[in-house]
C-alpha cells in the first residue's frame, strides 16, 4: 500500500497540493475557497491528509471500492436508485444467512414426512 497519496498514479493530489501542472484537473470551487492564494490553499489542501483515516471508515471505503459500489449516507443511496432503477448498497460478502425461523420450519417439516 502506498503511504504518500502523490504516488497514487491518478491522484489529483500533485496538482492540488504541490503545485503540479496537470491539464485533466479543473480546480474545483470547493479547492478554490480553502485560500485565496496558491501557497496558503495547497498547504490547506496538505493538511488534510495529515492524519490517517480511522479504522471503521476506512473498512467501509475499502467494501465500497471492492464492489465497485457507491458510498454515502442513506439519502444518497435513495437518490442513486432512483437515477439508475439498481440497488446501490454496501453488501457483505457471501450469501445471505438463512433466518431462524425458515431454518426451524425446515427441520419441522423433515420431522413430520411419512418413511
């Protein structure tokens, strides 16, 4: 794993934080208002990758990466689903765990076939 988000191969990050010229990068208006200068805003902006992400969030970013799903709060998911017609959440791996109850009616019906 990477530690230093500029060695991130299409990471905006050289432009945004050390200045570097790249012509795929339209400075957002959000990157804008962190300073009215270019030094002050790309320290700003260096700043921000400071300190690393906590455990839980990070797991979660991870997920959302590995099935190439979106990843937001529930508001967003509702707006996602109405955009595409899909389902957007995050899904644990494997398949679904049967509930008790259709696990206990299971082995209610085996206990009552006629041998």
């Amino acid at each position: 794993m990477l530690s230093d988000p500029g060695e991130y191969r299409w990471s905006s990050y050289r432009n945004n934080a050390l200045g570097q010229p790249d012509a795929l990068v339209t400075p957002h208006p959000l990157y804008l208002a962190l300073a009215s200068d270019g030094e002050t805003r790309r320290a700003t902006y260096r700043a921000l990758f400071q300190s690393a992400l906590a455990d839980a969030p990070l797991a979660e970013l991870r997920m959302a990466l590995n099935q190439d799903q979106p990843i937001g709060n529930d508001r967003f998911y509702t707006q996602i689903e109405a955009t595409t017609g899909q389902r957007r959440e995050l899904r644990k791996r494997g398949r679904p765990r049967k509930k008790l109850e259709e696990e206990s009616a299971a082995s209610d019906e085996q206990r009552n076939l006629p041998l």
